[in-house]
C-alpha cells in the first residue's frame, strides 16, 4: 500500500516575513526623513528676514513632505484593507 504523503509545509514563511520587515524599515525610515525634512523647511520658511525664493523653496520643500507623508499614511491603510 502506498501512502499519501503529503508535503511539508513550514511554520513560518520567512520570504513574506522578510518582505514585511524590509518593507516596515524602509516606510518608517523614509517617515522620519520626511518628517525631518518637513519641520526643518517650515521653520525655514518661517524666517521672516530671508529671500523671497528661499522662502518659496522651502515652501514647495513643506508642501512635498506634507503630501509624501499622507501617500505613504494613505498607501499603507489600503494595503491593509486589501489584505
């Protein structure tokens, strides 16, 4: 008599952990920068005695971090709801 034997399959699936662990350090990194960025340039674009196109710069630098921030916030919940 021949048994089915089945295969085994492992507790734990490391490639999809590993893929959640790369993909959590690279959105909590690229975060902070944005973060980082976005505080930095509001508070330069705060200063009252500098240039008009340096303010401006650092307008445009806010505005880009605030809308990377709320992608990335916004990617990350439709992922969740897809899984």
């Amino acid at each position: 008599m021949a048994a089915n034997v089945t295969p085994v399959t492992p507790l734990i699936d490391w490639h999809t952990l590993l893929q959640v662990l790369y993909i959590s350090a690279a959105c909590s990194i690229g975060l902070v920068l944005l973060f980082t960025l976005g505080v930095y340039a509001l508070s330069s674009f705060q200063h009252k005695g500098s240039a008009v196109l340096y303010r401006g710069v650092n307008g445009v630098a806010v505005a880009l971090a605030a809308a990377g921030i709320l992608a990335t916030v916004v990617w990350g919940f439709y992922y969740i709801v897809q899984k």
